[in-house]
C-alpha cells in the first residue's frame, strides 16, 4: 500500500505542525482571557471622542489661521551674533583690506 505525498509531506513536518497548533492554541486562550474589542470600545469612548474632537479643530485651525509671512532665513541674525565677527581674510585679500585701512 503507497502512501500518499500528502502523509509523507505530513510525517515529514510533524514537529513544525505541532509547534504551530501549539503556538496557535495559546494564542487563541490568551485572546479569550482578555477583554472583548466591544468591552475595550465602551471603556475608551471619552478618550476616543475627546481625540477626535482634538485633531478636527487642529485641521479647522490649520485651514483657517493665515500662513506666517515668509521669513529669509529664520533666526539668521541670532546666529550671525552668536558667531561673532567673520573671520579676517587671509594673503592678498588681507592686504588690500589693510591697505585700504591706511588710505582712510
């Protein structure tokens, strides 16, 4: 009697089917110890709503309130006072720079 490529393939990967069936009823007992997505639902509902309410009036504010005028470089003068003076320049832009200081 030939066994079928079935109960082969079945016999073959036994322990990984018994794995999976074991992984799988775990699962499945620890879903039925937690609450139901209805009992989750009508404990959040306030939070849900008041969420909700939240992000439209953040989308109403943002459709309505003009959008800031465009600045060049925001904070550019912040960082040019920070930075300090630049740098003095260097060989033969140093000395024209000192020779014009001379003839002023």
């Amino acid at each position: 009697m030939a066994s079928s490529p079935v109960l082969e393939m079945f016999h073959q990967h036994r322990l990984h089917l018994l794995i999976l069936s074991l992984s799988s009823l775990a699962v499945v007992y620890l879903l039925s110890l937690g609450p139901s997505l209805r009992e989750i639902v009508a404990f959040f509902w306030p939070l849900l709503l008041s969420t909700a309410l939240f992000l439209s009036a953040v989308a109403a504010f943002a459709k309505l309130s003009p959008f800031p005028p465009p600045v060049a470089a925001p904070g550019e003068e912040i960082l040019d006072y920070v930075a300090g003076p630049p740098p003095p320049p260097d060989g033969e832009a140093a000395a024209e720079v000192v020779d014009r200081e001379k003839e002023e």
